[in-house]
C-alpha cells in the first residue's frame, strides 16, 4: 500500500504557467493531481514548478505566476484538508523551492508556510553549467545550503518545515588548472560529466 506523497512537476516540466493563468485552469490541475493521489494509495503532493515567474529552462512564464502558485496551493490545501477531516490520515502538502537569489526573494515565504507542510530545499547545482569550478552543492559558494536556509527562514518560512535536498552525485571539469586545488579556476568545459555517489568512492578508492 502506498503511503508517500505525489511529486508533480521537475526540471523542464512545461505547462505550469498556462494551467494555472485562470481560475478554471487551477481547480482542474487541482483536481487532476488529487484524481492521481487519490487512485494510486498516495497521501499528499509534492509541487516542483521550476521556477514560477523565471524564464530558467526556456519555459513559459509570466509575471503571475507567483500568485497563480499559491491560488493553486490553496485548493490543494482545502481538498488535502478535507481528506484529513474524512478519515482521521494525514495528508501532506509539499513544495520544492530552489536556490537562486531571485528565486528566493521572489517568494512570499509568510503565505507560502502556512499552506504547505514541507519545503524542499534544492541545495544543488550551484555551479556546473559554466567553465568556472565550484563545489556544487556547498563549500565556500555563497548560495551553500546554510545561506539558503536562512535566507528562506528570513522569508517568513519556519526552518521546521525545511526539508534540505543534499546532492550525494558530483560534478567535474575538465583541464583544470592546479592552483587553489582547482577551485574556482577557468576549465576547458563546463562541469557537465555527472559521477554517481558510487563513482566518487572508487575514485577515493583508488587514490584518484
């Protein structure tokens, strides 16, 4: 029997924006996901919209999303509410949230908390995408996990609720010059190739 929630939404999932522009569209994407919960065993849902009102990932936005976000989480709270008042289970409300500044301060921490039960903390990929080094997941990045969590804490969203996302996966470059042991130095590619956590222990293995 299942008993986690349902995580809707991820990296480049399209449509967020368009379903939740009316009123109309949030109650039937509302009623969609509580539809999915409801028939496979699920107790809660999990929203990833990456990223309200942000063009990150090429996806349509606008200007409202914001407030469109937290409309759509009010549904889902009342429904989510309801379950709970009818069998005595707890139901949870989730959301991810990410860790760019703009990101951050984009978000209405004090409405956002009291709607939902938990906030997922995405405390990774804070460098990569670039030819520049870093650690990232943490390490001496200003946006490292503690920053992000005060500074989420400092939006209004209790640090009880926060869930932090922690990356076991790293990321390399390559042609790396030697100096600072090669943090924050100019690579010849970007930190595209991916090592899983069981990657990483036979590199430390081997002494590479």
């Amino acid at each position: 029997h299942i008993t986690g929630v349902l995580s809707v939404g991820g990296w480049g999932a399209e449509g967020f924006s368009d379903a939740t522009a009316t009123a109309q569209g949030r109650e039937k994407l509302a009623q969609s996901m509580l539809e999915l919960m409801d028939q496979h065993g699920f107790r809660g849902i999990d929203l990833d919209w990456e990223y309200p009102g942000s063009s990150m990932g090429g996806l349509k936005h606008r200007e409202n999303d914001w407030d469109n976000y937290l409309s759509l989480m009010e549904l889902l709270r009342v429904e989510l509410d309801a379950r709970e008042a009818a069998t005595g289970k707890d139901y949870i409300l989730s959301v991810a949230l990410g860790a760019n500044k703009s990101l951050i301060n984009a978000v209405d921490g004090t409405r956002l908390s009291s709607l939902v039960d938990q906030v997922n903390l995405m405390t990774y990929d804070f460098t990569g995408f670039d030819r520049t080094t870093g650690h990232h997941a943490d390490g001496d990045n200003p946006l490292g996990a503690a920053y992000v969590v005060q500074a989420y804490a400092d939006r209004g969203i209790p640090k009880n609720k926060m869930q932090l996302g922690a990356a076991f996966y790293g990321r390399a470059w390559r042609q790396v010059p030697s100096s600072n042991n090669g943090l924050g130095q100019r690579a010849a590619t970007t930190g595209n190739k991916v090592y899983t956590q069981g990657q990483i222990q036979e590199l430390l293995a081997s002494g590479s």
